[in-house]
C-alpha cells in the first residue's frame, strides 16, 4: 500500500499519467460524483487516441463504458449500485416494496401498529439498509445499546429479516452486503482510492481488505501537504489513513514550483496556524447582507457581470454553501431572474403542479390527517392545485374566482365540508345585499363560479375512489392504470410532452418493481417516494461528450457543499452563508442510530477506532475545518466570503473561523473582557475597508429597462372622510380602490373576519338601540346601568348573529374570533357612553344623576372644496340630560379595515393613522376650518394624479396588491 500526497489536483493527474499502462486494469474509487466527472474527463483525454473518432462523434457514444474498458472508475457508492444492477437480482425489492413489508409486519404488532412507528417507517428501511451494509450480526448489533427504542427498532429489523428470508426476497442493504462479500476482485491489478474518505466506512473497509488478502497494490491519493504536517485541517485525514500506513511513510507528489504570489495562495497553508502576518490583496472579498435574500441575490448579479462582461466560463465558477439542498429553490428562483444557468436538477416530478396534483388524488383517501369520521381529506391548499388547470379540467377563471372566496375554505378538510360550506355560500349569495354589504367576497363571485366548484369536487370524489378501490398487483401495474386513467379520462386535460415524456421514464424504470403485490391504499401512501425513486437526476446522469471535449459541467454554475471542492479548482469561488449556525457544519446523528451506537458500529467494521462519542463528534469538528480549508485551496484567482445578519427573521453573526481569516493578515479583536469598549472583528474590518456591506440589490431584467411613471386621473369627486384616510395611509390603494370597485372585496382571512365583526358590531348596536328606546337613568358614581348594558351586550351580539352570521359561513374556530372583535368593540362603546369627558366634568360639578338616550340617525356634514365633495357620517346619537348630544359612527369600522394589517412591526403605524382618522372626523364637524385646510392640500394632489405607493407589511394583505406591482398596468 503507498499513500500520495499533494493538495493539487494537476499532481494527481500527472502521475496516473505517468503510470499508467494499458492492459492494467484498475478500480478508481472516489467519494463525491464531482471528482468522478473531473477523473472521467482527465481519463477520456488520456485515452481518445484508442478510441474510434466516429464514434466519439456520435450522439450515442458513452464516455463512461468507454473509460471502462481501461480502468474502473467509480464514486463508490455508484459501484455498489453498478454491482446490483448488473447482477439482474429479481429478489431485491425497491425502498417503496420495503417500506410495505415493514407497514405489514407494523400492523401485526400491538405494540408498534401505532402512527408514532409508522411515521417514522422510510426512515426506518434506510437504516435497516445502512445496518445490513454493516456486515454486522443482530446479537453485535444488539450489544450497542440498551435502550427500550433500540430493542423495539431491533425487533423489528429481526422481524423484516425473517420475513424477507420466507418470501426469499432482499432488499438494497441486504444485496450490497452480499455482492461486497461476494466481491471477485481478480479482473484488477490495483485498487485506487482517490480523495479522502472521511470517515471510512465498513463498505470501503472491506474493499481494501480484499485487495489486502490478495496482496494486490493499494494507493490512496490524498489532499495533504506533508510541507505543512502540523496544519489542523488535515488532523481527519491523519487520523483515518494513518490506521494503514504511518506517516512517516507517506510520500509526497506535490509540485513545488507552484505559484504563491497571491493571498489565497497563501492562505490555505497560514490558516488556522500561529504564522507571521501577510498582505491582503484583492484576491480575497468579504461581504455582509442584510438578508440571505439579498446576499444571494448580489452573489448571482456578480457572476453574470463576470460571464457576460468578463468572458469567464461558467465552470470555473463555483458557488459553496452548506445545506445547498435547502436553497435550491431560492437559487433556482434568483437565477432564473438574472437569466443564469445554474447546476441544479431538475425539479422532481412530485414538486410540479402536474405530481402534486396526482399526489393529491390519492391523498384524499390515504392522508394520515383524514379523522376516522370521514372518508376523504380535502384542504385548500390541494384544491388550488386541482383548480389551477394542470391537470383537472375546469373553467381558467376558477382559480381566480375561487381566491376572492377561499378564507371560508379555511378549516375545511373532507369533501363533506366542502359541499356544506358551498351549499351555504349559495345561500348567502342569494340573501345577501350587495349594496349593503359592497366589501363581501361574494358579490365578485358569479353562482356558475360555485357550481363549477361543486363540479370539480364530485370530479375529486370519483377519481380518488375509482383510485383507491383498484384490486392488488404490483407497483408497475398500479402505475399503468394511473397513466391509463390520465391519458383517456375526459376530465384530465392532456398532458404536455415533457410532463408525459417524465412519467413514461418513471414508469419504464419501475419494469422490475413487480415482486410483491401491493393495495391501492399502500401504492397511493407511497406515491410520492416511489416517483422521486425513479428519477435520476445530477448522480444519476450519463456523462456525454459536449464540444470542446468537456464534460458536464460546461455552461452551468455548480452550486454544492464544502466536502465536495476536493480535489477541485475553479477560478472564482463564493462562499456563501459564512455563518455561526452552519460553520462549523454540524453532524445531526440519526433519531435511531445515535453517536453512542454510531461509534460503536464503526469500531467493529472499519480500521478507525474512535474510543468514545466524544472522540467521534471531534472528529467531525475537525473534518468541517477540513471542508473550510478545501474551499479556501479550490480559488486560483478570487474567493468571495459573505454572509446575511437575518434569515427568517433569525439574527445571524459571522462564523467564527472569520476571525482566523483576519488573523492571517494581521488583524485580531481586542480582549472584550479587558476593554469592553473594544471594537469587534466586524467593526475592525469595515474600518479597514476588508469588509463591504452592498446596498440594496435587485434582480438585472427589472434594472435593464426603467418603466415608465404612469399617469393617473379619477373622475370621481364625491368622497368619504373614510376614503381620506384611506389616501393618507396608501395614495395608491384609494386610487385602486375608487377606479376597480368591483374588486374592493375582502378576501384575506384576517381582513374577512374583522370585516364581519364589523358587521355584526354595527347590528348588534341597532338592536341595542331598538331595546332602548327610552332614556336611562344613571347614578354616575354607582354606575348601575353601565354595568347592566354591559352584560346585556352579549345578548345583543347573539341576536345580530342570527342575521349576520349566515352572509358569513365561517367555522366555529374563526367565528369565536369575530365574536371576540365584536364583543371587545361593543364594550369599548359603552365605556364612550358612560365614562367621557362631558360626564366627568359633570361629575365634578356636584351631579351625580343623568338621563341618557340613544338614537339611531344618519347625520351627515359635508364640505365642498372646489368640485370635490367629502361627507362624514354618523349612525347612533347619544344625547344627555336632554341636551349635549354625541355622535358615534358604527359602520365605519367597514371601510377603515383597508388600512389594517397583520403584521407585527406595522402596528404602531396603523395605530398612528387611525388617530389620526379620529382626530379629523372630529374637525371635519367641530373644527371646519382645520378640515378644509387639510382637504384644500388633498384635493391639490387629486387634481395632480399625485397617487403615490406607500409599500409596507400591509401590501400582502391589500386587495390590490397583483395590480400594485413595480411595473404595473395602465388602468
């Protein structure tokens, strides 16, 4: 055996180069598909004289069989599947087959036929696989722990075995650890290991022994500069390889004569290490955002300026983050508005509208939320999907009908509910005044709307039984029925090309998924992961000859994770998300298999013997300051570091390995224990102009055309003192507002239930009145009838709900919220009429009886400024002692609702405007003067088309909010 050193990736190379021989065959193992594609391009350019150039011409050559006619070359865990694969084992059952068999044995077992187990039954089949690849026995197994979910998650691994070994049947885990076992390893000369395996596991283990017991030569290629053998990156790599060979014995390939004039030269090797300080050059940026958005964003503008302006190719480009499965869709989204192409896979079939929709067909009869009292499960966010014309044929206005009337589908979750919650809304749409009531959703609703829903929903039913009821047969013959379905059902809509072309590859690959017959519940349970099974995206893909002669990544930016630049260079490098929460990465040890057990398994299957948990989770540590080193080493002309100080409203700071970084080129945080006044490292750095914080970002296509200012005019000129305000929060929104009235409907569940307590507030106060209909005598300082009415409110409230409450079809969990608004203004009410200004200072004059009497009115003011016209208006008079009369508005809480939000931090804004509404109502009656002078500069800008967007949390919550985009239309 001989370990290889060298940091470098060209070293590497120019020495299988050198050594290579045809007619040596050798298995090449890699641990990352990256380092494949890299070796597999480096192996085609080696051997393309021996190939036929007409072939290699043709759309049809295959570079990998190509290679392999001269050597092996593998990511390993590719080569235990190219093992099965080319077995032809009929016995070993998929993941989904698996997860049926253990659901089975589930449902036998009192004492795990419960949804704690069975939620937990995917994870379980990975980690009986990951325990057969162990090569360990049940009783070694047993041994590790002594825990209750231990023995029970055992018992069932020993249950699963049995029954696998009844049908004659294995699985994945059970296959590879018998192909590994079974491995013939006489075809190979040599054995390859190319990259650090951190940590080596019992399947790499016992490859090497094969080739130890033969005597056959062994070399390992590692990333190590044995120049700098006391760096701390490389203590994982010492503390795995040295269980083969001594480091003494290790020997370097490294090429000395390599260039160190830049810092990131440099900085891999003084990182992390007590060195003198060097000079900071341009070769390195450090950036702050505000929000991961943001930072992004900036990441994606830059990389185009550097591909359409700087002539780079996109794969010497490389963008680093941890977790880089998670923001694949933020990427996608920030990439496709700046026109980029990124390396990512394609959005699984299950993720499109067209594979949640089939989903969701079964999902109506198999979701585990269905409560036993129904037989369906239906929630808004499913129906959506149905109604967005990808796969259910309905009407395209339906969608958009179906958004103004959606909050009363809230807490919906069976097609019962369904059909009474529509039943009810055909009533309302019947009884209701829409004159009366101009904010009700309904009114923008047409009755051929709630039909049309009702259409799709017996659609709904049908399909998913017809789904459900299918006899036994396999999961191949559960899927030729779906297509069948799909393809000659009329109430499907045909399905594009690339949609269909994605399922008949689904379903030709799931030809051997035949072994056991399944239940159309159990197939429609698993759906989902049986199609994301199927598809092979970025491991999964055949590597084709492109022009230039390059290989994969040629036109598309890599995005991935810091353990995959091994053995990789690029010239620009982002290193994003450089944050404490994710640097360094964390290990998540497995619910099951936890670092207690983990530890003991690898102790018994492979060389690395780690004497404790502790030691193990250390070894991890180091390994992520490993991962920091090889993004620094994969830059040859620029790395980028940045990070955002919030993402989902978390507050972020920097990873703490910035401090090692500045430390490099001189510059240390002062001892905040002796200097509390002390600037910190981010202080230091903007100070010393390392550290960039980029203003605002946006996408390029909106920067490259500035849209023109549209010019706005109304006609109307009859307004409320409601609608000023409405101007003083939002111009915009009062201009939408009175030019598409139609469209002034309360859709927003927030907005709909105080939209009908306000309602209900306003009956309840009439049928007050009409109890009341003669004066009241109070005793201020016993305040008797304060109280009395108080109680009485309640009453009130019940009485108008039998009016109101059928225009409102809500459930009873968003009801009691209206309710509770209701009450909680009917209070406030009666503590104006009974404890205000007028009664204290009557009070004070030695009085203590008053007479007090409501009156319902509608007393208006007006005040005309130039051809504008505004009113107030006033609903319910109080009068006292026959005299001194108040004037309440009771239906203003209807219009005033267009400037509410839900969102915490606009609060304090809404509060300051309302205030404000208050103190000019009252003006506008008892201050004419101040009015029209507010007015007078109102009407100016009116007259102007002054109608200026106020942009806020509220925006989300506006019934205009699709018109008030940036480039908006011309209405």
């Amino acid at each position: 055996m001989r370990i290889l050193c060298s940091p470098n990736t060209e070293d590497i190379e120019s020495y299988i180069k050198s050594r290579f021989e045809i007619g040596r065959k050798s298995l090449h193992l890699v641990p990352t598909m990256i380092l494949y594609r890299r070796r597999l391009k480096f192996y085609f350019s080696l051997l393309r004289p021996l190939f036929n150039q007409a072939q290699v011409s043709s759309n049809e050559f295959d570079v990998e069989e190509a290679v392999r006619q001269y050597v092996d070359l593998y990511e390993v865990d590719k080569y235990i599947k190219h093992m099965l694969i080319s077995s032809s084992n009929s016995s070993t059952l998929s993941k989904s087959e698996a997860t049926v068999i253990l659901e089975r044995i589930m449902n036998q077992v009192p004492e795990i036929n419960n949804l704690s187990w069975k939620s937990v039954i995917y994870d379980l089949a990975n980690t009986f696989s990951d325990l057969s690849l162990t090569g360990l026995s049940l009783s070694t197994l047993r041994s590790f722990d002594n825990s209750r979910k231990w023995k029970i998650a055992l018992d069932i691994y020993e249950m699963y075995l049995e029954e696998l070994r009844q049908k004659q049947l294995t699985d994945y885990g059970i296959s590879a650890n018998s192909k590994i076992n079974e491995l013939d390893i006489s075809m190979y000369d040599e054995l390859i290991l190319d990259g650090a395996f951190l940590p080596i596991n019992s399947i790499h283990q016992r490859i090497i022994n094969k080739f130890i017991e033969l005597n056959k030569p062994i070399i390992i290629y590692l990333p190590y500069d044995l120049s700098t053998p006391d760096h701390p990156a490389y203590k994982v790599i010492e503390d795995i390889y040295q269980n083969f060979l001594p480091k003494t014995k290790w020997e370097s390939i490294q090429d000395k004569t390599r260039s160190n004039s830049f810092f990131i030269d440099r900085l891999p090797r003084l990182i992390f290490r007590d060195t003198p300080e060097i000079k900071l050059d341009n070769s390195l940026s450090i950036l702050r955002f505000g929000t991961l958005e943001e930072e992004l964003s900036f990441i994606m503008r830059q990389i185009y300026v550097l591909i359409k302006y700087k002539e780079v190719s996109p794969r010497q480009v490389v963008i680093v983050t941890p977790n880089a499965m998670e923001l694949r869709p933020l990427i996608r989204e920030i990439s496709e508005q700046n026109n980029l192409k990124v390396r990512l896979p394609k959005r699984p079939f299950m993720h499109l509208a067209q594979g949640k929709a089939i989903k969701y067909l079964y999902d109506i009869r198999t979701d585990i939320r269905k409560l036993s009292e129904y037989d369906s499960y239906l929630n808004k966010t499913m129906f959506k999907n149905f109604i967005s014309g990808t796969l259910i044929k309905c009407d395209v206005r339906l969608s958009e009908s179906f958004e103004k009337i959606e909050s009363f589908f809230e807490d919906c979750i069976s097609i019962a509910d369904w059909r009474s919650v529509l039943t009810s809304l055909v009533a309302t749409k019947a009884q209701l005044i829409p004159e009366k009531y101009p904010h009700h959703p309904i009114n923008s609703v047409e009755l051929n709307d709630l039909n049309d829903i009702l259409v799709v929903i017996q659609a709904l039913e049908d399909i998913s039984f017809f789904l459900v009821t299918i006899s036994s047969r396999s999961i191949k013959e559960h899927v030729d029925v779906l297509i069948h379905l799909l393809q000659k059902d009329g109430r499907f809509i045909k399905l594009e090309d690339p949609i269909l072309q994605r399922i008949t590859k689904i379903t030709e690959s799931l030809g051997a998924q035949v072994r056991i017959p399944i239940t159309a519940i159990e197939f429609g349970e698993r759906i989902s992961t049986l199609f994301s099974e199927q598809e092979y995206f970025e491991d999964g893909e055949k590597a084709n000859v492109e022009e230039e002669d390059d290989i994969f990544l040629d036109r598309e930016i890599l995005v991935t994770g810091p353990n995959n630049v091994e053995f990789q260079k690029y010239e620009y490098v982002y290193v994003c998300r450089f944050t404490q929460d994710v640097y360094p990465e964390p290990k998540k040890f497995d619910w099951l298999i936890n670092k207690e057990i983990e530890q003991k398994i690898i102790c018994s299957a492979t060389c690395f013997k780690p004497q404790s948990s502790r030691e193990l989770e250390n070894f991890y540590l180091n390994r992520s300051l490993y991962h920091i080193h090889l993004m620094f080493r994969a830059a040859r002309t620029q790395i980028t570091i940045s990070y955002s100080q919030i993402d989902n409203g978390i507050i972020l700071t920097p990873a703490h390995y910035l401090h090692d970084i500045a430390k490099v080129f001189g510059l240390e945080e002062g001892n905040k224990l002796e200097n509390k006044k002390a600037p910190d490292l981010e202080d230091l750095l903007i100070r010393s102009r390392v550290l960039k914080c980029p203003s605002s970002i946006k996408p390029l296509l909106q920067n490259e055309i500035e849209p023109q200012l549209l010019t706005k005019t109304l006609d109307k000129r009859d307004f409320t003192v409601e609608e000023i305000a409405i101007y003083r929060y939002c111009p915009r929104r009062f201009y939408y507002q009175n030019k598409c009235p139609k469209e002034n409907v309360y859709s927003q569940l927030f907005h709909l239930q105080s939209y009908a307590s306000s309602c209900l507030y306003e009956k309840s106060v009439e049928l007050l009145v009409l109890d009341q209909p003669n004066p009241i005598h109070e005793m201020i300082d016993q305040g008797k009838q304060h109280r009395l009415l108080l109680e009485k409110t309640k009453d009130y409230r019940l009485g108008a709900e039998k009016l109101i409450r059928p225009l409102f079809p809500l459930s009873n969990r968003l009801w009691s919220n209206v309710t509770s608004q209701t009450d909680f203004f009917l209070t406030t009410l009666m503590n104006w009429v009974f404890d205000n200004a007028y009664i204290r200072e009557y009070r004070k004059s030695g009085n203590n009886n008053i007479t007090i009497q409501f009156y319902l009115s509608n007393h208006e003011k007006q005040i005309k400024i130039d051809e504008y016209t505004f009113t107030a208006t006033k609903e319910l008079e109080v009068q006292y002692n026959n005299g001194e009369i108040h004037r309440y508005s009771i239906s203003n809480l209807k219009d005033i609702l267009s400037f509410s939000s839900n969102d915490h931090e606009e609060r304090e804004h809404m509060k300051e405007i309302k205030e404000w509404y208050e103190r000019f109502k009252r003006s506008f009656y008892n201050d004419t003067a101040t009015a029209q002078e507010l007015l007078k500069e109102i009407t100016n800008k009116l007259s102007l088309g002054e109608f200026s967007k106020k942009t806020g949390g509220h925006c989300k919550y506006c019934t205009f909010n699709k018109l008030c985009h940036e480039r908006e239309v011309d209405i």
